[in-house]
C-alpha cells in the first residue's frame, strides 16, 4: 500500500487525476516492479489485477491460428493495461506482455478496480477517452501492418517505442521484435 500519490505517480493516467481521486484510490495500488517477459495477463485466463505502467512498455498480443503472436498495440506509462476489465470482461483472447526494459507499475486488484472505478468517478471518464485513444491505436497498427513494407513497420515501432520510454537504447532481442512485428525470425 503507498501513502503519498506526489512522490510515486509517474503514469500519466493516474496523474491527471484530482488529488482527492488519486489519494482515495491510493490504499488499493500496489507498486510492483515487472522483468522482461513478465506476462501481466494471458490469452483467455481470468485478469487479476490492472496495471497502470511507471515505466517500461508492455505489448498488447493477440495468437493466430498457426500459433504465431502478433502485436495489437503498445503500452507505456501513459496508460493502463487490463482495458477488458475496465469494459466488463474477466479474460480475453489477447495478452500483455512487458517487452523490453524492466519496469515498474502500480496495480490493483481486478475485483477491487471494478468496485472502485464507478461511471461517475474521474478515473472512469479519464478510461473512457483512453480506450477510444487505444482502439485508434489498434486500427492504425491494422492499416499499417497490411499497407506498410516490413521496414517501414520497423521502424513506427521503434520510433514509437522510444518516444514511449524516453530512451534512444532498446534492450530487445530478434525473437521479440520478430513478434511484435509478426514476421519470422529468420527473416532478420
């Protein structure tokens, strides 16, 4: 449990929160720290908790049919992973999966997010915009991934994801770019 929201937020979601919100969800999150790898939820499990990111990126991915995971968005500490949960749902056929850089988040219990995060509360409306932010998100990644040459998807990925961590230096291997980029590994 943290006591002072000044000194640990650095989520930009729950940072643009009134101190009065922020101070009265504060007894419910959690500071973790999360490795590479780590899944935060998986493809068709029940969620536990939602996580709003402090740092490091987190990768929203979905499997096909052959077995093959492919990245749907990218997540940093501008918002939350666990939308299902903020939008009715225990599990979903995706997963969340920090890609690169270790990182922190604050997180809270699934059950206790949809308690607390009520239609009338701040963080509810703030949610509400990240979601249609999110789904912009997902459909822009869907109209480049079937427009865009695999250089060129490349390269929105790393540019994004180092406006996203603030780091010109991505510890990341072959397997994972080959992932969030949804090609073979050999073809690097």
């Amino acid at each position: 449990m943290l006591e002072d929201c000044s000194n640990v937020i650095e989520n930009q979601l729950l940072a643009a929160l009134p101190k009065g919100e922020c101070d009265r969800l504060l007894p419910y999150l959690e500071l973790c720290s999360l490795q590479v790898k780590e899944f935060l939820y998986t493809d068709n499990q029940p969620i536990e908790y939602v996580y709003f990111l402090q740092s490091g990126v987190a990768s929203l991915l979905t499997c096909m049919d052959d077995g093959t995971f492919i990245e749907v968005a990218t997540v940093g500490n501008e918002s939350m992973v666990g939308v299902p949960i903020f939008l009715g749902v225990q599990q979903i056929s995706w997963q969340a999966c920090l890609q690169i850089f270790p990182g922190d988040a604050l997180r809270m219990r699934a059950e206790i997010f949809k308690r607390e995060v009520t239609p009338q509360s701040p963080l509810h409306e703030l949610l509400q915009l990240y979601t249609q932010a999110l789904l912009n998100q997902i459909t822009h990644l869907s109209a480049c991934n079937r427009l865009h040459s695999l250089k060129q998807r490349c390269c929105r990925w790393l540019l994004g994801t180092t406006d996203k961590t603030g780091s010109q230096e991505l510890m990341l291997t072959q397997e994972s770019l080959s992932k969030i980029l949804g090609v073979r590994r050999q073809i690097w």
